[in-house]
C-alpha cells in the first residue's frame, strides 16, 4: 500500500496528532515564559518592599538618635535586592560583594552592642 491509496481518515487523525502535538508544545513553551515573567516580577516587588521597609527603618533610626542619616533612594536599593534575591534563587547563597557587606554590617552592629554594654554595665 503507497501513499496515495491510504484512506482519508488516516490523513486526518495523522494531522490532529501534529497539531496537538504543536499546539502542546506553544502552550508549555507559554507556561515556562509566563512562570519566568511572574517570578521577575515577584523578585522587583519584594525588592520594593525591602527597599522601603530599609528606608523607613532609616527614617526610624534617624528620628530616635537625633541623628542625620544618609538614606540611599529607593530605586538604587530596589535595584541591589532584585538583584541580590535572583542570585540567591538561582545559587542558593548571597553574591560575594552583599556576603561580605553583610556580615561588616553584622560585625559593626556587635561592636556597636559590645560597647553599649560597657557603657550602661548590661
């Protein structure tokens, strides 16, 4: 049996399998671009809030010391937490530059402790 004496029906559910086939295929290849779009925009909405919250927490401690305070904007700290959440997503640690960051932070804050502690004999 050649190709032209094939029945029709053959020629039709050979053609809806290829198209089921390509339109599954389009739908995955949709779901994996729309699940990749909705985790950036998750990751730059959580950098926001970090962003503020930072900001705030700033403003706070700016107030309760009596103290000038230099508050990076808004969009810069947005930009580094994207950015430090995709990296951490993605590798399961901190970038080496925000690693070495935070723990100066962290080192800074016990000495800061430390001495506090002297001072008011706690």
């Amino acid at each position: 049996m050649n190709a032209q004496n094939l029945p029709i029906w053959v020629y039709v559910i050979g053609s809806a399998a290829v198209g089921a086939l390509v339109s599954a295929g389009i739908t995955f290849l949709g779901q994996l671009l729309e699940r990749r779009a909705r985790r950036k925009e998750l990751l730059l909405s959580k950098a926001i809030e970090l962003s503020t919250e930072r900001i705030r927490g700033g403003m706070r401690l700016a107030e309760n010391m009596k103290m000038p305070v230099i508050v990076p904007d808004a969009l810069t700290l947005a930009a580094v937490y994207f950015r430090d959440l995709k990296h951490l997503i993605e590798t399961d640690e901190l970038p080496a530059k925000s690693k070495a960051i935070a723990e100066e932070s962290m080192r800074k804050a016990r000495e800061i402790d430390a001495a506090l502690r002297k001072t008011t004999g706690g």
